[in-house]
C-alpha cells in the first residue's frame, strides 16, 4: 500500500476555522489520503468539499476524554453517520479501564460498534496508550476486540503523550492480523511514520501529512 493511502489527514483543533476545513479537504484530495479526521460539526461541509472524490471522512466520538455515557456515545455515533462519516474514531473509557471496570469498557465499545455496523461503517478505538501501563493496552485491545472494533488507536494527540512505536508494536502484537492498528499523535516526519508501519501501524493519524508526502517526494 501506498503511504498516502496510510494517512487520515487530521484537524482536530478547536479553533479550526470552514476556510481551514476546506484546506484540509484540498490537500487530501491533491494526496489522495484515505481519509480527513475532523470534528463531527465540520462533516457535512467535508462532504461537500470531497464530493467525487475516494477520500473518507472519519470523526471522533466521545472526543478527547472518553468520559461521556455509552448513550451520548451511540448518539453521536449514528448522528455523525447520517452527516456524512464514513469511519468513527472513539476514546474508550479510560477511567473505568483503570478501575477494571472491564464489563463498561465492553459494553461501551460494543454498543458503538453496533451502531456503526449497522449503518456499515468502520470503528476505532482509541486507547490514550500515555496514560494506560502496559497491561492495561493489552486488556484494552483485547476488549476492543471482544466487542467487535475494526481498529484499536493508540492517541487522541490532546493528552500527555503520541504514539510510541514500543506501543504500537504491543498492540499489533494483542490483536494479531484481524484488526487495523492505528498510529496518532506527533508524527511529523516520514521517518517517524515508516518506524509506525514497521511496528505494524496499518493506519497514521496525522496533521502533517502534507510534510511527510514532501519529504517523501524529496526522496525520489
């Protein structure tokens, strides 16, 4: 696979105007990444922009704490999906992983794959790996999937830390080949993204992705 077919090209921030939205719509389309990353409110003006276009829309669900009810969850979920998403990037509930609460874990991933399948659509879980010890990745990747997650993600980029390429490895390593891996959060550099897919990142979260094509351009 191609590397540009590796990366959601990603803003996330809050301030993130319409104008730069469109920015972000015409350099996935001049790349062609999989996808663009964005905000559930920025959805429908990014199908507007990609119309035409292979280019994916993925949104956050429960973004960036994972805190909110299994309920609000679905909710967004299935409201993101009739706007226009085609991929939904959750944060799981970290807290209650920390507190082995393993059952609401399950059932808070389970029930937003559920809604995301029935409409046919992809979900990643993202798992905050900066803020989970080595054993808690493990058991938050075995969770995810027990409850039927087409990916696990390592970072949300908003926390204390981005994906480290050991982390990477670990949930390549829990998941086996059945389930996408992907790798967020400080990758700036085509170095850095070719260490993640050689740990066994099938998927780079990025807002950089325009750089790292360059760099990668450069080469050739």
């Amino acid at each position: 696979m191609k590397l540009n077919k590796y990366i959601d090209h990603t803003l996330l921030k809050a301030d993130a105007t319409q104008e730069s939205i469109k920015e972000l719509c015409r350099q996935a389309k001049e790349y062609d990444f999989m996808s663009v990353c964005i905000n559930s409110s920025n959805i429908e003006l990014a199908k507007e922009e990609l119309k035409g276009t292979d280019v994916k829309i993925c949104t956050v669900i429960g973004f960036p704490l994972g805190a909110t009810t299994t309920e609000s969850k679905v909710f967004e979920t299935t409201d993101a999906i009739e706007k226009g998403a085609d991929e939904v990037d959750m944060v799981l509930n970290i807290g209650a992983l920390k507190s082995k609460n393993f059952d609401i874990v399950l059932r808070d991933i389970s029930e937003v794959a559920k809604a995301a399948h029935n409409k046919g659509k992809i979900l990643k879980v993202i798992l905050e790996t900066c803020l989970l010890e080595k054993d808690e990745i493990i058991k938050a990747c075995q969770l995810s999937k027990e409850a039927g997650a087409d990916f696990v993600k390592t970072s949300t980029g908003f926390s204390t830390g981005g994906a480290k390429e050991e982390d990477v490895a670990l949930m390549r390593k829990t998941v086996g080949d059945q389930m996408g891996v992907k790798a967020s959060g400080g990758i700036r550099t085509l170095e850095k993204a070719r260490l993640m897919i050689e740990n066994g990142a099938t998927r780079l979260g990025v807002s950089a992705g325009v750089q790292i094509m360059e760099e990668l351009e450069s080469e050739n």
